[in-house]
C-alpha cells in the first residue's frame, strides 16, 4: 500500500510517521511506499528510509494537487493546514491554504478516478473550532457547526466537501474532529491554548511555567498518543459501519484546569505544582471562555474511537512518550 | 436605495420584483435603482421600466461578480442557483454555479469594501436541503447540516461564508432557508416535489392531476407570497437582532398530503377532489420519503418571519395572486 501524509512535518504528520516506522504494521496492511508532503520538507525516521519520499510543496498552488494524486496514494492523511490566529490574521492565505488547497485535493482524486478507478481512503484533521458557542452543556454528534472564526469556516466547509465526495464515490473520507491536543510537546507558544500544556510540560522538567486563567476553566483534551490513534484506526476500520454521516467529534476528556493540576500534584509532586505562576490574563480568559467545554462524542466512540479517562493517564504518556519514561 | 435581484428571472425572481412593482415602499425606503440579473434576461414589470437595468450574465464565469458589484449595491437578493437535480447530475456545474458563483459575488463585495467603504445587505436564497435524514420529528435551529445531495452541499458550504463573511464586517448577510413553496404557479413540472402543487393548482382550473405518493405524507411548506415576504422582511429588520447565526429556516407548515386534499374539498369542493388520479410511483416515494417534514423555526418566527397556519390559506393565497380572486 501507498500511503500519503500531506501536513508530514507539524506535530501530528511526525508523531503519526515515527508510530508507523516503530509499528509498521499497526495500519493492518503493509507499507509499500511512503510519501511525506509539507511547505517545508519533512524528516523522514531511519527504519523508513528506504520506502519513503519526501515532498517540499503547497498544496494550494496550481497543478500541485493532481501532481500529488498522480502517484496514487492508497491511504492520504491529510493534516496540513494553517492554525486558527493565521487563518483569522490573513483572510486571503486561511482561505487559500485551509479550503482551496483541500477543495484542490479532492478534485484532484476526482479526476484521477476518471483515467482509471481510483478510490483512495482519506483521513481529514477537523477541529471542534467548527463549533461556535453558545454551546449546550455537552455538544452531542447533532449540534450545528456555527463556527466564530475562518479557520473553523474553513474546516466546517471540508467537512461538507468531504462527505459529498465520499457519498458520490470519489473518495473513502472521514473527517477527525480533534479535541485539543495535551500535552502538546516542544516548547511554549502563544497560542492563547498553550498554557494548557505548558502548565504540565514545563513543571514535569522542572520549569515555571505561567497559567492566564482560573482554575474553574474547564476543556476538550486528548493526548497526541489518541490522536495518532485516531488516525490510524480510521485509516484500517472497516468504513461501512460509519454511513453517511463522515465527520466525527473524536472522544476526549473533558477536564477543569484545576484537575490538570491536581494529577501533576499526584504524578509530580507538590513540587512541581509550585512551579505554576498565576498571571491573570483578561484577553486570554476571554478567548478561552468562548471554547467547547464537553462533549457527548458517541458516535466516534461507538466505532472504536477511544481517548483518556483522566489527566494522571494523559501525564503518563507524556512522560512514556517524550521523557523516557522518568521525570 | 440600489436594490439588485440575482437571478431575477427564477420564480421567486420574478414575484419579488412584481411585489417590489406593486408595494414600492414595501422594503421601508425608496428604490431608485434596480438592477435585475439572470442567465436569461429577466422582465420588468412597467411600472419599474425607468429605474431598472436587466442584465443577462452567469455569475460565475471570471469578472462578472465584480463587474456587478462595481455599481454598488445596496441590497442585493441573490437567488441564482441551479436546481437540486441537475446539480446531482452534473457535478462539475452545481459547484461551479452554486458554490462558485456564490463565493466570488461575496469576493467581489470583500474587494470593493477595499477600495472605499461598502456595506451591502445581501439575502440569500438557502434551502432545507442542508438537512439530511435521519432527522428528528420536529428539526430545531441547532440541528446539524448534514446534506445528502450535492445541491444541499452547495447551500450549506454557501451558509458557513455567509456567516463568516457578516462576522468579518464584510456585508450583512442573512441566509433564508426557504420550506418547500406551494403552490407553484405554472405548469405541472418532474421535479419530485412537483405533485404538491399540481395536486392543488390543476384541480383548482379544472384539469386532472396525479398524485404519485400516499396521503398519509408528510412535507414542509410556505407559499409564494410567504416566500417573498421572508425576503422582503429580511432585507429590511434590524440585523442586530440575529447575531453571528446568520442562517434561518423559515416559517412554515407541517401538514399531510391528505390535509392538502381536504383544504382543497373545502375550498373548491369535492368536484376539484375528484381530479386528483392516484398512480403511485415508488420512485418518486422514495425520495420524498427522504425529505423533512416538520420543523422549529423558533429563531425566525421570533425574528418576525411569518408562513401560512393550514393549508386553506395556501389556496386562498394562490386563488387571490394567480387566479384573479376567483375559481
């Protein structure tokens, strides 16, 4: 099999290329050919060296796609998008990068289905920014997507697209709502989500890190461990359980700040909780106060799709994953 | 006030410019431009002949959106579009023409707001085909978009930028999903839903009529006038009511094809009854048992948008505006 990561060099294309070199089984067919597409060219771990391809390109420019789609990939993991303060700062480039390119790909698959069959599957990286508040208490799979910013247009519009184009027989799609991503590994951002990482990350290896907001704010979380999985048990389920209906919000752990410290409090130690300065922040709080909080996701956990039940677990795995194992 | 009707040659064209004719003041100030656009070129009722300009292009061949919005207008009702079934059949012009031609009119706004402050109103003609079955037994505001037609696709993908569009203070824009309208004037046409109207409109002038589904069927509807009237009202109410959910179903009536029946028997008594020839046609059963039949407008109706309550108004509508008051 073939298969294709467009978005191969951001946080969820490299966890999801080194779980496939150290479980290259793990998709329940074998990998023939690898390719890793990105705007900048992306790594490649040594065990897949040999089978892979790596590709320096953007998707959105004429001809880029269908250049893509020639070599008829099997599997796409379609990850590759600009974040949500992008998409919001630059109407022209969220538009262009998040729906064109995207809308670019799917036509392509379409017309290399018309030279001869083709029917490649296709994982889609959605967001719960598709929603927009105000919210009911917990988002069930029914809630309209009223999204407040472009970059959850945009991805509310893919979504559409890509259940058309699987209800027409272009392509096998389904869209992967992620919660957000925790503890996200790397260093501190500014996004306005990062303290929620960082207020973890940064204590388990002994440094300060800054928390904006109250700890009675409560959110979506997964660990990038369940999203990998996301992806790959999308990538090998049998898709005719899903029905029409494509685009799923994935499971997650709905938590209070304050319960993410507590777990640190319980893996780390008090030590590491004293590492957490509070710095009330107004623009963040506010940011944050417009975000889902919980979410009834039982569609996705019905077909298979699971994530954590606690902070403690989603620290482990930071811990597995990034550390070594020890703190 | 430049007033420009896209697709002012469609059926909902033409009875919002005949209103437009007759009620001059209707839309709460004057109209000393109107411009009418259509693939065809549309009509113009005498009475409007010196302010008006007709206009035969196809919104979405290159330089025609932003030629049409060169002249500024102030309120621009856009109902261009084709219809549900060719844009099943031919995928490549139901995108190019409902969700291309769509965008680049909202571009053309975006671009012509660049060069000197420009704020149009523009009123949307969307549909209940964003739904998709299953559905609930009544469809609330909140419930998803899950089209299962490229058609419905096109109009959903066309609410998202409407929405985002009026949040970034480009226009302001309101999307009318509109019910089912009944009775259609004109001829008996093969759109599956056609038989909702020539069970009532032939009956009524004495000719036969068949009716291919059970009576036990239930739809969603609003007449012509209804429809105009949710146009007319939304282009001119206070916006600042709606907030950022800028995309509404309409009022309308939930009712069977048997109350349809009765209404007529009442109305136009049992010799009208007796011409409707029951051939049931499973194909045609098929698919309106696909449709929505009932709905919760609340959000609209407390908006100040209103339909008919039975369905004796609906003819006593189409008897007063298509049939000169009398049968």
């Amino acid at each position: 099999m073939h298969v294709m990561v467009i978005g191969a060099a951001g946080m969820i294309g490299r966890k999801l290329v080194e779980k496939l070199a150290a479980e290259p089984d793990d998709l329940g067919y074998d990998i023939a050919k690898l390719t890793l597409a990105d705007v900048i060219e992306p790594s490649v771990p040594p065990g897949l060296a040999s089978i892979s391809k790596t590709l320096a390109l953007d998707l959105s420019s004429q001809g880029i796609a269908a250049r893509l789609i020639a070599s008829r990939p099997d599997v796409i993991f379609h990850l590759a998008a600009i974040v949500s303060g992008e998409a919001e700062a630059d109407f022209d480039k969220g538009y262009r990068v998040n729906l064109d390119g995207t809308r670019a790909l799917f036509e392509a698959i379409r017309h290399e289905s018309r030279n001869e069959a083709y029917f490649p599957r296709l994982l889609f990286a959605s967001s719960i920014a598709v929603f927009g508040q105000p919210f009911p208490e917990k988002i069930g799979d029914e809630f309209f997507t009223a999204p407040l910013t472009s970059y959850g247009t945009q991805k509310a519009i893919c979504e559409l697209l890509l259940a058309d184009y699987t209800r027409r027989g272009i392509f096998d799609g389904i869209g992967i709502r992620l919660p957000t991503i925790c503890i996200r590994p790397g260093k501190p951002n500014k996004a306005a989500s990062g303290f929620f990482s960082n207020i973890l990350r940064e204590p388990l290896v002994g440094q300060e890190a800054v928390l904006p907001v109250d700890e009675s704010v409560r959110h979506w979380f997964a660990s990038p461990r369940s999203a990998i999985g996301f992806f790959v048990h999308a990538a090998r389920m049998d898709t005719a359980k899903i029905g029409p209906r494509r685009n799923l919000t994935m499971p997650g752990l709905s938590a209070l700040v304050g319960e993410e410290i507590a777990a640190l409090g319980r893996v780390a130690g008090e030590k590491a909780v004293r590492l957490i300065r509070r710095e009330p922040d107004p623009v963040i709080s506010s940011i944050v106060g417009g975000w889902a909080t919980d979410f009834d996701a039982r569609r996705a956990r019905e077909l298979g799709f699971t994530a954590e039940n606690n902070f403690d677990e989603i620290i482990r795995i930071h811990i597995e994953d990034e550390l070594g194992g020890k703190i």
